[in-house]
C-alpha cells in the first residue's frame, strides 16, 4: 500500500471511509505516522482548536482538525492518516478518565476527528482533550443532556449567527462563555465567503472567495483561528445548522445568486458542505457530494426538544422572477412585489418534501414542555420600501416562502405541539414577534419568534427598526450587534437579547436591550421593561 508515502495525493472522496478506515487499520506502517518513534509531525496540530456538539444523554461528539498550517489546502500534514487520542474526564485535571479510545484523523476530511463517545452518563458535565504526536490539545468542557423523558429544572441556551470575519471581533463569544449556557445554538453564516476588503473591515479575510475545497478550508481556518470563537467552542456543546454563506450569498438548493448552471454551483456546494463538516462537531455522516442531511432534533429530557432545520439545500424555486428581467440584471430578484403570481403558491417549498414530512412527524410525536424550532431566518412577513419606495418582500426568508411557513404554524396546531418557539438569525438584526395561527390570525397568538441579532455582521440603513411595528413586529432592531439567550424551565422562561456596545472593538461591553417573558400553556411573548 502506497498510503505512507506523503507525496501520494488522498483517495478520492466518494471511496467509502469504512472500508479506508479498515484498511488502514491493517497497516502497521499507517498506524505508526505521528507515534513515538516515528516520523514527527509539525508542531502546532491544534491551530484550529477543539470543539464538542450534538450532545445526547450518553454521548456527545468531539472534534478537531489537525492542521500545523491551517491555511495550506492540506493543513501542513502529509496526505496519511494520523491516529489521535481522546479523552474524556470527569474532572479539568484528567484524573478520572471517564473515557478514551483513538481516532484516525483521515487526510481525504482535512484530518478532521469527528468521536462520537458513547457510555457517558446523562446531564453531566465532562472535560475532554486530544493528544497526537507528543502534543497534547487545550481542554474543553462539554455535557450530555439529561436521560429521555427526565424531568429537568432548567436549560440555558445561547442563540447566534452571522459572525463575519471582517465586520467585527468577537467579544459576543466572550460575553456568551461568561453565562455558562448548557448548550450553544449556532444559526447560520459561521463563515463569509466573500473575498477579502469588504468596505469597513476591522480585519481581512485571508485567501480569495473559495470555490474548492482547498478554498472553503482556508475560509473556515481563518475563522477557528480567532482565540475568542475557539474559547467559545471550547466552554460548551454546540449545535449547529448553516445558512447561505456557508456557500454562497443567498443560494436556494441548486441556485446560486447569479443564476449560474446548477451543475457548477452544486459542484461548488459539494466542497463548501465538505468544509462545513471538516470543522464542525457534527453528529450527522459526511456529505455525499452535493448532499449532507443535516436536519435533526436534540432533545433536553421532558423540558424542550429541538427542531433543527435545513432551509437552504431543498428550497424551491424564488418567487416572482420573470426571466426577462432576471436575464437584465444578471442575478437573481432579491425583493419581490407583495402580490405575485406564485408568491402564494401552495406548492412552493422551503424545507423540501422529506425534511417537511420528517419535522411534522418529529412535532406529532414530542411530548416536551417546549418545542423550539431552530431554523435559519425571520419567520413573521414583514415588508421593506426597495430604492424606488415600493414595499417589498424578501425572496431570500420565509416572506418569500409564506405556504411553506404557515404549513409548519398550522402543524403546530393540528398536532398541539406544546409551546412552540423559533429562533432565527440571518437578518443582522433583533427581532421579536407573536406567532399566530394563519387561519385564524385574530385570535391568541400560538408561538413565538425570537431573531437573535448577529454577532459581527451589519445591516445597512435602519428601516428594519424603523418599520418593526408597522410589520406586525413587538421589538426591532438592526443597530446593534450580538446573541439571543433562552432561559426556560417547566412553568416559563425568558428571552434576553444582549446587545454589544460595538462590535468592532474586542473589548466591546454587552448589556440586556431587550427582554421577554413566556409561560407554559400561555403562547406569545410578554415584553418586560428593562
Ligand atoms: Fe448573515
Ligand atoms: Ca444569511
């Protein structure tokens, strides 16, 4: 086998990583890259820093990528696997290893570790680290949810997205690891993929707009190397799913904003989503090409589950696009008028027809105090004035889905989901509003909706805040930058939204701008005076 040899480029992708993983298990050779004795490997393997995501009662998954180069397509490590060795501790010291085994960091997944540890105990918090060639990893801390069903006190959960690089710095995640949240829920648009010198930047990013994989992996380095977001990762668990900048601005499935061939665009998709798994501690498999499920629940004992969704891989078609005038702009519409032909079209789809079916069976069957749905963007139809004065809809959110958005709000009724919340981000502002049933839109509200501001990215203009009320809204604002925390127990909650006092300075303080109240069984948001 010619595996050892570094100068041998890695397999192709689509060959099956069991069938690698077992074939390098036979080798001797293979097994000794990167152990004492043996070849060294360049020092600073943990450039990227470590994470943990995804936990369940018994497990949780660990991640890491080695990378001594973390802007080199190949991370600085010769195309080999490289065992890595976990540990998982009851304590920060690693005294009582609760847990460990050895990973294979394979080359053809940028030797990205993705340990999915089993026999933890539920509701627990564990310490864990790796170890590969002589070096040790920083330590992070993680925890399992409690047992199914289990009665639970409490959850805190932190709620961002939109952290581009060159916007700002990153005191948000400093400001979110002082609360100690049991879990941190991550919405969208971890990455920008815009090429470097965006106007305003406070720091550039590092290589040109990726394409490839070499290009996406560079992109994503350039952002776990910020020491704020690894600390971050580093103080709880994360749960992620992505939007469109993880590939491109405002793609929908196939389509990308300039309406190029779908066939390169997907080609283009598949090395972004294999970057997005490559650096993320994600239970789902690796994608196949193009495609990667990604949508999932997460469930917190008796008191919440999570609805994860995907509504970027399987949306349908943009509304209101004459192709006369799509062809005369050379991109897509993204501000539709409020009446068009198929803007209302029963058919049209954000979430695609399995992932719909799968939420509405996962809503028929939870039995938990309260249902959050995790879901990328503005869910309330909400208009803006384009340059010319006219009110428009975004093509882009759920506004430009509004079938597709009121089949999830009348599943909530049908199926009695227990006090339905979504949260959002996407639209670099804060945003707070009453669900209420589509057919019956005059009586109490169902839900709530809670977009959690952006921890870097700006909005331009304030018309946002400035239309909230008249678009149905109880709080706006596209001014300020920063997260979304959820506090619940079994009788209410709170939602604050903590709001940075300038998120280009990395020492920026935070303070509460806005805080709601909710009760079980009482569906809507209370705003209380700060
Ligand atoms: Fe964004
Ligand atoms: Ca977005």
């Amino acid at each position: 086998m010619a595996q050892t040899d570094p100068s041998m480029p890695p397999p192709p992708a689509t060959a099956s990583r069991r069938a690698f993983i077992a074939g390098g298990t036979a080798s001797a050779a293979l097994m000794s890259i990167g152990a004492r004795g043996s070849t060294p490997l360049p020092p600073g393997l943990f450039s990227l820093g470590v994470a943990s995501g995804d936990p369940e009662p018994a497990s949780v998954i660990l991640w890491t990528r080695l990378a001594p180069q973390p802007l080199a397509p190949d991370g600085g490590l010769p195309g080999v696997a490289v065992p890595v060795r976990w540990e998982v501790s009851d304590d920060e010291g690693f005294a009582r290893i609760a847990r460990d085994g050895t990973a294979l960091a394979d080359p053809r997944w940028g030797h990205s570790v993705h340990v999915d540890v089993q026999g933890l105990r539920p509701d627990r918090s564990y310490f864990y680290r790796f170890i590969a060639g002589g070096e040790v990893s920083m330590a992070g801390r993680t925890r399992t949810t409690p047992a199914a069903g289990a009665p639970v006190d409490r959850l805190r959960l932190c709620f961002a997205s939109c952290q581009k690089y060159e916007a700002g710095f990153y005191a948000a995640w400093r400001h979110m690891v002082a609360e100690d949240p049991h879990l941190i829920l991550f919405l969208g648009d971890y990455i920008y993929e815009g090429a470097p010198g965006s106007k305003d930047a406070v720091r550039l990013h590092r290589n040109p707009e990726p394409f490839d994989l070499a290009g996406y992996r560079a992109r994503y380095a350039t952002y776990k190397l910020d020491p704020l977001l690894q600390a971050a990762h580093q103080a709880a668990p994360w749960a992620l799913t992505w939007d469109d900048h993880e590939v491109a601005n405002d793609y929908a499935a196939a389509l990308g904003e300039d309406n190029e061939d779908p066939a390169v665009f997907l080609r283009r998709r598949a090395a972004a989503y294999q970057a997005y798994y490559e650096h993320q501690p994600l239970r789902a498999k690796p994608p196949r090409g193009p495609d990667m499920t990604l949508y999932r629940t997460l469930d917190w004992g008796a008191l919440a589950q999570l609805q994860i969704i995907d509504d970027r891989q399987y949306r349908g078609a943009r509304a209101c696009q004459p192709p006369e005038l799509v062809a005369a702009h050379k991109r897509y519409l993204d501000k539709v008028p409020l009446q068009c032909d198929d803007l209302f079209d029963p058919s049209r789809t954000m979430l695609g027809k399995a992932q719909e079916h799968w939420l509405d069976e996962r809503l028929a069957r939870s039995q938990a105090t309260w249902n959050i749905l995790a879901q990328q963007t503005l869910m309330h139809q909400s208009a803006e004035p384009n340059e010319a004065g006219e009110m428009r809809y975004s093509a882009d959110n759920w506004s430009g889905y509004p079938a597709a958005r009121d089949r999830i709000f009348r599943r909530w009724v049908e199926a009695g989901t227990r006090n339905p919340l979504a949260l959002g981000g996407d639209i670099h502002a804060f945003a707070a509003a009453d669900i209420r049933d589509p057919d019956k839109p005059d009586r109490a509200p169902i839900g709530a909706e809670f977009v959690g501001g952006s921890i870097t990215s700006t909005r331009p203009g304030s018309q946002f805040k400035r239309l909230g009320a008249q678009n149905g809204l109880s709080f706006a604002e596209d001014q300020v930058r920063g997260y979304g925390r959820l506090d619940i127990d079994r009788n209410g909650g709170t939602v604050t939204f903590r709001g940075l006092a300038d998120a280009r300075r990395e020492d920026s303080t935070i303070a509460d701008i806005a805080r709601f109240s909710l009760e079980a069984g009482r569906p809507g948001l209370h705003t209380e005076s700060l």
